[in-house]
C-alpha cells in the first residue's frame, strides 16, 4: 500500500518567517527514513501504513510544542492498495507524456 501525505504544519506565534520550526519538521522527517519532498507550499511524504503517516504528522506537532503556543495544520491523503513509490511514479507517469517536469 502507498499513503501519500501532504500536509503542512507551522506555528502561528512567531515571527513573519517560520523557516526554523519547519527545518526542524523536516529534520525529523528526514531522520525518520520516510520518503519526502518539500515543497513551497508543504511537504509530501510517503509511507506504507497510515498509522506511519499518522505517526509523523504526530511526531511533528511533538517537535514543536516545546516552542509554540499555536500550531496549524493542514493534511491531505492518497492512500491505495496494490502500489507502492508513489511519491516519484506520479511524476514519472507525466512526464511520459511531456516530458521532463522542471524542478
């Protein structure tokens, strides 16, 4: 199974740029082992479970508690049975059709 998660997670206690709260997310993520791709908007992250997904989306609220007082979330899911590598075939399968996708 493929769960896709793309999901957004910051505090709104802070000052304009939140860069070093989101680093701290991302680090955790990183560390984690799961598949990820941040982007401006959000990070998206792949995993086998949902429980795992979950647990990250957990993990990263738990990574900035300590220093929030507001935290916001946003989560968007593509869970489906019988795949697997989702995060990069979605992309290959476009880019079949017109080619290399500029990152």
């Amino acid at each position: 199974m493929s769960v896709l998660l793309e999901f957004a997670i910051f505090p709104t206690d802070k000052d304009e740029s939140i860069s070093p709260y989101v680093s701290k997310v991302i680090q955790m993520i990183r560390e984690s082992g799961a598949s990820y791709q941040l982007t401006a908007m959000g990070t998206i992250i792949e995993t086998e479970t949902l429980p795992e997904a979950l647990a990250l989306v957990q993990q990263s609220y738990d990574v900035l508690e300590p220093d929030c007082d507001r935290v916001y979330s946003s989560l968007k899911f593509d869970i489906r049975k019988g795949k697997s590598k989702c995060l990069t075939q979605k992309i290959k399968s476009v880019e079949s059709i017109i080619g290399e996708v500029h990152k």
